[in-house]
C-alpha cells in the first residue's frame, strides 16, 4: 500500500471504475489540463468535489421534491412538488426538458429531473444531448 501523506486518505475501488475513469481522464487530458487538472489523482478528485456540490444542491430541494413516477411510453419523468402539492411532468421538447407545470425548460423542477439517473438514459435513448455546463 502506498504511503498516503497528512490530510489525504486512501480508497479501493474495482478495476472496471478505475479503467472507467483513467480511459475518460486520457481521452480529455488535453482539456483537463487546461483547467489546471495535470493527474488523474486530481481529475478524480475533481469529480468527486463535483458530487459533492451536486449533492449539495440536491439536499436543499429534496426535502420539497421527488421523483414519483416515470412513464416508458411517454418518456416522461414526474416530480412531485411537495410545496406545491403539484406532480410535474418531466418530458423532452425541442430536444431539451421541459416541464409541463411551468411550461419551462429552466424550472426546479426540470433541475431536479437532472438528478433522476432514469432521465438521462431516456435522453440518451432519443438522441437528446446533456445539458451544457457553464464554466
């Protein structure tokens, strides 16, 4: 086992994460770099730090939304509002989200959808590329 310096710990995962990852972190090293992230040590921290913020977010509106139901046929993903006591549908439009309560594609509710893993197979099943991400 490698020695781990102050303030860092070590994790085991299996193979086919680490080949998951090292492949995805080869493929855009050029990028990576470019935003200061020279290792895969530090592109997987990067990644987790990113989670972390996710999960962040997700625990400030999971207390008022969640996912309650998915339609195959209609693609569709419903979240239910609890402030509200609405469910809003979750379909794709345009090739984006879009939220049928508030006839938006940048609604909470549409973010939320974000975070159902179900959402983005379904949008990989249609051809609906992921949202951008500013930054």
């Amino acid at each position: 086992m490698p020695k781990i310096g102050s303030g860092y710990k070590s994790v085991t995962i299996t193979q086919s994460i680490h080949d998951y990852y090292r492949k995805s972190y080869e493929q855009n090293r050029e990028k990576l770099e470019r935003k200061g992230i020279n290792s895969f040590t530090s592109y997987i921290t990067s990644m987790l730090e990113a989670l972390m913020e996710e999960n962040e977010i997700f625990a400030r509106y999971a207390p008022f939304l969640q996912e309650f139901g998915f339609d195959e046929v209609g693609n569709t993903v419903y979240i239910k509002d609890n402030r509200t006591g609405r469910i809003a549908g979750i379909g794709i439009k345009d090739k984006e989200l879009h939220c049928d309560v508030d006839d938006r594609s940048d609604c909470v509710h549409v973010g939320f959808a974000y975070s159902v893993p179900t959402v983005y197979k379904v949008m990989e099943k249609l051809g609906v590329p992921p949202p951008k991400v500013k930054g």
